[in-house]
C-alpha cells in the first residue's frame, strides 16, 4: 500500500480530505500526533518543536542548534511513523522527509485567496484586508521555512504527484483523485522502495543520536551501514569521530560505521 502526504495551506480543506481519503482506505491518519511523539520521546517541550518548524527562518536562526536538533527528532518522528505504509500525513511539508521512497504519494491542496479570505475573516473576526495580509505572510512563512531547510518551494507544483485546487473540484472529487491515484501500481510498496524508506530511518535514528556531539552532522544509512559526516575543528576532530562513532553504534540496526570530517 502506499503513504499519502498532503501539503496544504490555512483554509485549503486538505485536512478534511486527508481524514475522508483516510476513513475511505482504512489508513491512519496524522498529523500533530508526529509533534506528540516526537514530544515525549525525547522529552522536549511540544511547543519547542511547533515553533522550531513554523517560525520564520529568520527567527530561527537564533537558536540554530536547538532547530538542528528538535528538528532531527520530528524527522525520526514521522518516518518511524510511517515506516509501516497505510498512513495518510497532512500538514509540516511531511514530503520533505522522503526523498527516494517510490511508493510515497505526494499530493498538494490548493485554493482560492479570496475564498480562504472569507474563511480567516469569519473565523478571526477580522477585515478582509487584514485577512488577506495574514494569509499572505503565513503563506510566505511557510515557503520560506521550507526553502532555508530543505531547499524545497512548497508552491512549486513538480515537488508533488498531484495537485489539486479545490474551486471546481470539491472535497469528493479530491478524495476520489487521491483514493484512485494511492491504488495505481506506481505507488505500491516495492521491496527497492521499502529498503529506501528503512534505510531513512535508520539515518534519522542514527541523526538523532549523535547530534548531542555533532549538530550539522549528515548521516546516510545502507543496509546497516551508516557514514557520518561532522564538521569540527582539527584539534578536537578525531575525540569527535570517536564520539559520534559511539553514539551511533548504540543504535538499533547498525551494523557498521563510518564517521568522516573536515574543518
């Protein structure tokens, strides 16, 4: 079966759709349970990790290494959480977590500014100008929180498999299209596609165990061997290597490790 991620917008009805595609199929469907987890797991304030993925970049960089590592642990989070198929995620640009896992369906939910206007005024009680203004810098916060992590516009439409603008197509035609789309083969769980999805996460686990020691370190699983790769000062670099090394080697599934650096 397949996992189905839908980005959406404030007002874009895509957490309606994910609940109906999910009733529909039998799928799981989450969203801020990925935050709760994450949460307790690593006993970390949840309102750290909201903050940690919506506010601005530039905001954010105030506490860069605090960012790396709430960070690391939401994307150990989700794709623990995914890792069995059949689940639907909506919300938090869940599709930037998997990259090279075939069977993941991609799907972005759109609409209309002047309709979502009417909902925030309705909802905030509100001008429609002071509506418009809000939509516009959630909407810019968003893009641009995306582009500073992952280097992702989430406004361009060849990040997804599928698009939908809820204007002429309704809330059931969207789960329609999305349903239809999850049964076509391309979006099956294939033992290549499973081994890439398996080997993310034993990269987030291995990420979140040695970040303590190495913030921007990058880890890539294959099989149970992991590589890391950790920037540090050449005086304290092999303590370092040795260090992350440990951590990592204490993690479920590893079976070799290698740690690479540079200055």
């Amino acid at each position: 079966m397949a996992i189905i991620t839908i980005s959406r917008g404030s007002y874009s009805r895509g957490k309606e759709i994910a609940e109906k595609v999910a009733e529909r199929l039998g799928y799981e469907c989450v969203s801020r349970d990925i935050l709760l987890a994450a949460s307790e797991t690593f006993d970390i304030p949840e309102v750290k990790l909201v903050r940690a993925l919506h506010d601005a970049p530039s905001v954010l960089e105030r506490f860069t290494h605090g960012r790396d590592r709430y960070l690391a642990y939401i994307t150990q989070a989700f794709l623990e959480r995914v890792q069995g198929d059949n689940v639907i995620y909506h919300g938090l640009a869940g599709y930037c977590f998997l990259k090279g896992v075939g069977h993941a369906l991609k799907v972005r939910i759109i609409a209309d500014l002047d309709d979502r206007v009417r909902q925030e005024v309705a909802r905030e009680n509100c001008t429609e100008d002071e509506a418009r203004q809000l939509l516009m810098r959630d909407d810019d916060e968003r893009r641009r929180w995306a582009l500073a992590l992952y280097g992702i516009d989430t406004t361009d439409p060849r990040q997804y498999d599928l698009v939908i603008h809820i204007r002429k197509f309704s809330v059931a035609d969207a789960v329609d299209m999305i349903c239809n789309a999850a049964s076509l083969p391309h979006f099956q769980a294939t033992p290549e596609s499973q081994k890439a999805l398996d080997d993310l996460v034993l990269a987030a686990k291995v990420k979140s165990a040695v970040i303590g020691v190495c913030p921007s370190a990058i880890v890539f699983a294959d099989n149970g061997a992991v590589s890391v790769h950790i920037e540090a000062p050449l005086l304290g670099q092999s303590r370092m290597r040795e260090q992350t090394r440990a951590r990592a080697e204490t993690v479920p599934g590893v079976k070799e490790v290698r740690v690479s650096s540079h200055a």
